[in-house]
C-alpha cells in the first residue's frame, strides 16, 4: 500500500470513528435514563504528569468526558496563613456575638481546605479531610464519636483540651492529639484566649468504603453541651506508654467500641459445657453472623 493510500484510509476510518462515536452518544441521551453508559471513550490518566509526561505541552491538564469523572487527581497547593487566618477570626467574632452559636448548627467552628484538583470537594488528598479550627473562650464541642480517625495539631499558645475516652488531654502549641476511630471525645477552650487547631480526618476514605459515621448520644454524657465525665487526668497515657518496654496488664488497653470486642470466630461443630480436646482441636470458621473486627488502640 502506497503512503498516499494509507493516508487516504487512515482519513476514512477517522471519519467513521467519529460518526459511530456521534451515534452512540444519541443512544446516551436516551440510555441515561436508565443510568447506563455506553461507552464512547478510552481510558485516560487525569493528570498527565502522574504518568508518562513531566513537563511541557499538555503537562496537569486533565482528561475531559466521562472517563475522568473519577479521575481527579490532587495538585500541589500552598494555603497561606495570612490568606485564610482572617476568615478564622471573622467566624470567631461572628460566633462570640451569635445568640446561637456555629457549633450548634454546624458542629465545628472552621474552614476546610479544598485541593484546587478536586473539584471542590471537602479533602486535601483523596483520603483526607483537614479543616482549621478556632473556639472562643468557653465553647464546647459536644462528645460524639466517629469511624474515621482524627488528630488534632495545635497552632496557638494555648491550645484547649480534648477528653479522649474519659481522660483530659490539656494542649499547647506544636501538641498532637490523637482520636482513634470509635472513640468517644469532647474538646473545648477553657482559656481566656481563641485556641487554634488545625484538625485531619481519613473522612474520605471512609466515604469511599461506605463506612462513614458519628454518634452523639454518649451514654452518661453531662451538662448542658453534653461532655463525657474526665476519669483520667492530663499524663494519663503518657505514664502507661511514655517508655519502651512490655505494656502493663493492670489495665485494659482496648478504648471506645474496641472495649466490648464482637466473637469473629466459632468453632465447627457442637459446643460443650466444658473445654475438651475435639472441640479444642476443630479449625476456627468465621461466622456469618458476626463479621466485625474490633480495632485496639
């Protein structure tokens, strides 16, 4: 075939790709409807540079169409702090004035940060959330609890207090706290100053797995902003787990719904009132009952 030929068909089949391509996006319009896709385009990466280019032409454009709808990528960001601090205080001066405060409508007293790769979603990977916190002397935000895990970096001098599970963790600036995944916890400002935290949570990936959820309803909570009764001081944990060594066995170290661990496994075969060597020795099945596996801390 002459070179002139193969251009000659190359043009022709263009053309009945791109009339085929028009036909099954008319079968789309109707198909839609019945939340189907028929599908008109190749896979393609959402971000160029993620893959194959590192630079010039086409480098961070992303793929268009139906393909890319889940193709969105974070992109590099900085959030400067003298461009998002003065919000914080706005919502701080708002809140001090407010006969109904922020927490009480929406949970928190923060802006989120929003990756400019992902389309306005609350995240600043696809796995992270992480939102700027700031409380006023004397607010409280109310015990709950939820599946994502969560940790707090301060950023003020002062930093408030979170009570984890029952034990107060006063704060300060550079501090971390952490709140494993199913753990009860409360956070206020007992200071005379605003405190500010920047706060992360694996929100999204929960979302993503179906797995997302929070609980308010403390049994036992106190007060009017329900708080969870401080059992443990400040120092707590720092005394059971501040060195290398074997964990103590005069306390239990299981937290939150991890306390009251689900049985994940049975035995084949009949039980018995008493332990003996054929039920002892049958292979472990899992149930269907009982699928859950309990976290530790």
């Amino acid at each position: 075939m002459t070179a002139a030929a193969a251009t000659t068909q190359k043009k022709a089949r263009a053309g009945l790709s791109n009339k085929a391509r028009e036909l099954m996006e008319e079968i789309n319009q109707d198909a839609g409807k019945h939340n189907i896709w028929v599908r008109t385009q190749a896979n393609a990466p959402a971000q160029r540079p993620w893959f194959s280019e590192t630079g010039g032409e086409g480098s961070g454009q992303l793929a268009s169409g139906r393909v890319a709808a889940n193709q969105m990528k974070t992109m590099p960001h900085l959030w400067r702090w003298n461009e998002f601090s003065p919000y914080l205080h706005r919502i701080s001066e708002i809140a001090r004035k407010a006969e109904v405060s922020p927490i009480e409508f929406a949970d928190r007293q923060s802006i989120l940060l929003l990756n400019p790769g992902l389309n306005g979603r609350l995240q600043v990977t696809n796995t992270i959330r992480c939102a700027i916190s700031i409380y006023n002397p004397g607010d409280v935000a109310p015990v709950h609890l939820h599946s994502p895990n969560a940790s707090r970096t301060i950023l003020s001098d002062k930093g408030g207090y979170t009570v984890v599970e029952g034990e107060r963790c006063d704060a300060s600036r550079g501090d971390l706290i952490l709140t494993p995944n199913g753990t009860w916890h409360d956070h206020g400002n007992d200071s005379a100053e605003p405190v500010i935290w920047i706060d992360m949570l694996d929100w999204p990936l929960m979302e993503f797995l179906d797995a997302a959820w929070v609980d308010h309803d403390m049994p036992g909570a106190q007060g009017n902003a329900p708080v969870q009764p401080t059992t443990h001081r400040d120092g707590y944990s720092r005394k059971l787990y501040g060195r290398g060594g074997m964990m103590p066995t005069f306390v239990s170290h299981q937290i939150g719904v991890a306390a009251a661990p689900r049985r994940s496994f049975t035995t084949a075969g009949p039980t018995c009132t008493r332990p003996c060597t054929p039920c002892a020795t049958r292979r472990a099945i899992p149930t269907r009952a009982s699928r859950s596996i309990s976290s530790t801390r």
